[in-house]
C-alpha cells in the first residue's frame, strides 16, 4: 500500500457538461442514487467544469469564485463516502476550487460535470486510479447525470440487469457525428427546485410516472438506432417526444414542476418554425428554463442568430459534441 493518506497531490481537471437527449428523471435507489431510467446523451465541447483540488489545513469549497456552503455540504459528503470505500484512515482536508464557464444550477447540467469533474479530482489526487467502471458507479453516487461527462460523444447509461450498477457505453463519438448544439438562455436565475427533490415528487404524486418508466425502454432504443443510422429527423422526433414526456410528468406532479418560462415557449415555437422551413433542428429542455437546441452543422449559425432574436432570450451559448472529462495536471503538494 502507498503512503496515500499522508500524500495528496494536486490536480486540476476539467469536465464538460452533458445533455440528456432521452431524460433520466427518477430514481431506483435513493440511497444508491440509481436511475430508474436509461438515459441517452451528448458531451459538449466549449462549455466545462474546471475543477482545482488541493491538500488545506481545513476543507474548503469554492465555486466560482465564492463560498458555496450547499454545495460544499454535497461535494464534501461525496468525498467522504469515496474516500471511505477507496481510501486509509481519516480523509485529509483538501482544498476544491471549482469553476463553471457557464450558468450553474439553472438546468444547464452543472451537477453532471461538476461530479464528473470531482470524482476524477479524488481519484487522481489519491493515485486510486479507478477503472472506468468504477468511476462511473462513483459519479453516479453524486449525481445520476454525471457519469455521462466521463465520456466524449453520445453517451448511453443503463441500469444493469441486476440493479446493482450502472452501466456506461459509448454510442458514438463527436467525430461519427459532429453535431451542435446552441443553448437559448432564458433566465439566469438558480432554479427553484432541484433533480432530487423533484424527481421524488414525480414518483410520488405524478400520474403519468408509471408510463414514463414503461415507455422509456423504446425511446432509448429508438435513439440508438437513430444515431446509428445518422438519421437526424428520427432522432429529433424521439428526443423532442423524450422531453416532452418529461416534462409532462413534471406538470402533473404535485405540487406541480414547472420549470418553462414564456421565453422557453417562444424558443420552442422559433425551433418549429425552423423546422417547418427545413433546417434539422430539435429541441430539449432539463430541470430549468433553458432551450436547447442540437443541429446539423451546416444549420448552426441560423440556429444561433433566431434564438438569439427570440423575445426574452438572454444569451446564445454555443457548443458541439465534445471529449469527455480528462485529468489536465497532477503535481505533489504541499
Ligand atoms: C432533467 O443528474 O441533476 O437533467 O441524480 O438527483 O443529481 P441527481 O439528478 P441530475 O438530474 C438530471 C435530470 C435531467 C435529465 C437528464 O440529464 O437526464
């Protein structure tokens, strides 16, 4: 065994966010934090979670650039727990700096690069150097979106046979099908309920949530085939269907979820216009106001200038299917 307790090198890594293309909302094992749906995404290029950890006389946390006491709580009780399982004897106080170019915590998939950022972070820092399977199951212990930004491209996510692990698997990569996507930022403000809370709503109170779960096995398998095939209307029509679905279970909660503003309605309404006039767009929409759009390239920067002129629309923000999260340094400390 290592001196690993004693030696805890610096590292600095970077994670980019993911987007959901056919949406995880629920939960098999809260405890365990498992899903209790599959889920289908895309890593994005240009957007990332920039993640700084150091060995500290005390624990810190700060994210962009501030204290963060809910989410030091989170990242901290995350780190105890793998700690606990990969690591010796009492977890030594670190330092974990954490910087988002781009909105936290207004559905634009912080959680996910964040944790995905962290659990690389730990390892590396500890010299653990857990397989890919591992630090999977661990980013999924911090957030169920997570464990997709390990990976570059479309990304799938299903719950083993057994339900006692998650199972990653690449689709494609970015090269297979270098899509884009441009996010219509509609409110910068943090959202009022968080993934977990609502997700826990929605199982208990939704009456449509028994027909998310059933129904959910198609839409996965659908949007394999559709990126197999490259098959751009076939996969918009799933995960527009994916969305909606989504968020119909989320409106029927109660106390209801409602996480659209006007601006979201009107940036779906320029998507379908858009459509209408041929351009292989689609649109999807998480736990926050946000739009986005995934497109063809050669469509992007029409996407980008009418989202852009939307009413209510405050930013365009811009990305392609990208690379995975990755360690960028690793130096001794202290
Ligand atoms: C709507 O991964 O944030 O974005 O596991 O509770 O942290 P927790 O939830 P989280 O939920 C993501 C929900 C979603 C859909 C998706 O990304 O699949």
């Amino acid at each position: 065994m290592t001196d690993q307790n004693h030696s805890l090198k610096a590292v600095r890594v970077v994670a980019p966010p993911n987007i959901a293309l056919i949406k995880y909302w629920g939960k098999a094992d809260v405890q365990r934090n498992h899903p209790a749906v599959g889920s289908l995404s895309v890593t994005l290029d240009g957007l990332h979670t920039e993640t700084h950890l150091s060995a500290s006389s005390s624990d810190q946390f700060i994210l962009n650039g501030k204290p963060a006491p809910a989410m030091a709580a989170r990242a901290f009780a995350f780190a105890d727990a793998m700690y606990a399982a990969c690591g010796e004897g009492p977890r030594p106080s670190m330092a974990i700096q954490t910087d988002n170019n781009f909105p936290t915590a207004a559905g634009l998939a912080s959680s996910a690069s964040g944790f995905a950022a962290l659990t690389l972070a730990l390892d590396a820092a500890f010299g653990w150097s857990l397989g890919a399977d591992d630090l999977a199951q661990w980013a999924c212990r911090g957030s169920g979106s997570a464990p997709r930004s390990l990976l570059g491209g479309f990304v799938r996510l299903d719950l083993a046979q057994d339900a006692e692990r998650i199972a990653l698997s690449p689709v494609a990569s970015a090269q297979d099908w270098p899509l884009h996507l441009v996010v219509a930022v509609t409110s910068l403000a943090q959202k009022k309920t968080g993934s977990t809370e609502g997700m826990t709503r929605s199982r208990g109170t939704s009456p449509y949530y028994d027909q998310w779960l059933a129904t959910h096995a198609a839409d996965l398998d659908a949007a394999q085939h559709a990126i197999a095939a490259r098959d751009f209307a076939a996969l918009a029509e799933v995960t527009e269907h994916s969305c909606l679905k989504m968020h119909a279970v989320m409106f029927a909660s109660r106390p209801p979820l409602i996480y659209w503003n006007a601006a979201s309605v009107a940036a779906i309404d320029a998507v379908r216009q858009m459509q209408a006039e041929g351009l292989q767009a689609c649109f999807t929409m998480d736990a926050g106001p946000q739009v986005k759009v995934l497109c063809t390239a050669e469509c992007a920067d029409t996407v980008a200038d009418r989202l852009a002129r939307v009413t209510g629309v405050d930013t365009v923000l811009r990305a392609r299917v990208g690379v995975g999260a990755r360690v960028l340094d690793v130096a001794v400390s202290g």
